[in-house]
C-alpha cells in the first residue's frame, strides 16, 4: 500500500465542515477512480493532516488525471475557506504539501 500525507493549516473549530465535505466526496465513485482506499484527517492545534492511502504507488498520477472531473474541482473549492497552505510562499499544488517519509515499519505477523 502506498500512502501521503498532506500537511496544511486549519481552524480546528472547521474539523466538522471539513469533513462533511470529505463524507460527500467519498460517497462517490471518486476515490475509486482516484485509487484511493482509505482517507484519514487529523487536525493539531491548527494543523491539518490529510492521509490517503492507495493500493499502489500510481495514486499521485491517477489524482492528476481526477483533477478536471467537476467534483474535484467543487470539493477543492469548497475546502479553500477552511484550509490553507502550510506555506503560502512556496505552494503551487498539493504535492508542495506532502509530507516525506522517512521511516516505516509493518508487522510480520
């Protein structure tokens, strides 16, 4: 499974809305045609963590190719009043936001 984690900043009171909007974004067949299989956020004292995993190492591309389908565009749009570029200096796009991973570790059992 691969998986990124997109780093940005929100109003914890806008964790609600932020996620009404994901519940009606998945409840599509957009995060099958993204290769998504699983989306997590996290919110930290102002920080917004976004988590999606894929089943293989392609969903950075297959995204791509989601981005002109209007619900992406809507949902983008529709999140920009409650989130935020980490660094409005240098972001251009989503991968500008995406955490590294520098270790990892699964069980063999």
């Amino acid at each position: 499974m691969h998986s990124t984690l997109i780093v940005a900043r929100m109003d914890p009171e806008a964790s609600l809305d932020v996620a009404r909007q994901f519940a009606a974004f998945d409840a599509t067949e957009m995060p099958d045609r993204m290769g998504t299989r699983r989306r997590q956020l996290f919110a930290y004292r102002g920080l917004y963590f976004h988590l999606q995993d894929f089943d293989a190492d392609n969903g950075g591309e297959l995204i791509e190719e989601a981005k002109s389908d209007p619900r992406f565009v809507r949902i983008s749009e529709d999140l920009k009043p409650f989130i935020q570029a980490y660094d409005p200096a240098t972001w251009r796009s989503p991968a500008d936001a995406m955490a590294t991973r520098f270790y990892s570790w699964e069980s063999s059992t």
